[in-house]
C-alpha cells in the first residue's frame, strides 16, 4: 500500500497491517495544531514513513523482533518497555508529529524528504 498525504491536511492517522509493504508521505502540519498523532500497528510488515524535513517529530517504538530505524540526527532515549526518537527541533507543544510504532516482525523507516 503505497498513500501519498503530501497534500492531504491530516490532523491524525492510524495504519494498521498484518503482512504487507506499505508508503505513507505525510505533508506539513495543518494550522492550529500542535501535535498529529500517527499510529503505525504492523504484524509481519515493512513500513516506510516518509516526513518532511525540518517538521518536529516524536518516534516511540515498542516493537517484538522488527527494527526500526530513524533519520540521522535524531536522539534517542529508552521509555519503560520501549524507545523514544526525536528530532532536533522536537518539543512539548511544538506542531509536529508523535508517531507510535507497533510491530511484531518486520521493519519501520522513518525517512525526511
């Protein structure tokens, strides 16, 4: 599954799959919002996110055997029986994304574009 929101203002999303390759693009964040919440639930899956550069984001993962991996740059830091991503420019209340990622086995790319 391959979703290109570039130009969709998206004030939340939630993707959920089980065996599959999906894309999702996601543009800027629409006007008076602070935070888009993203939710990404994978079974046996390769998900790729692609943000725009320089949009503020937070990537928490609990995942079983998948791998995640993160743009350069971003920091991260360990939450109870999870990771936390961030963006240089992330902070509380700042517009940006908070992504949850899911997953059982597979993979999770977030990528700036």
């Amino acid at each position: 599954m391959n979703a290109d929101l570039q130009r969709v203002p998206v004030t939340s999303l939630a993707l959920k799959t089980g065996a599959s390759d999906s894309t999702v693009i996601l543009g800027g964040i629409p006007s008076g919002l602070s935070e888009v919440p993203v939710e990404l639930k994978a079974g046996v899956a390769s998900v790729v996110l692609k943000l725009p550069k320089g949009v503020p984001a937070r990537v928490e993962s609990h995942s079983g055997l998948a791998t995640l991996s993160v743009p350069d740059g971003y920091t991260r830091a360990d939450s109870g029986d999870g990771r936390v991503y961030t963006s240089p420019n992330w902070a509380e209340g700042v517009a940006g994304y908070s992504v949850l990622v899911e997953t059982g086995v597979g993979s999770v790319r977030v990528e700036e574009y």
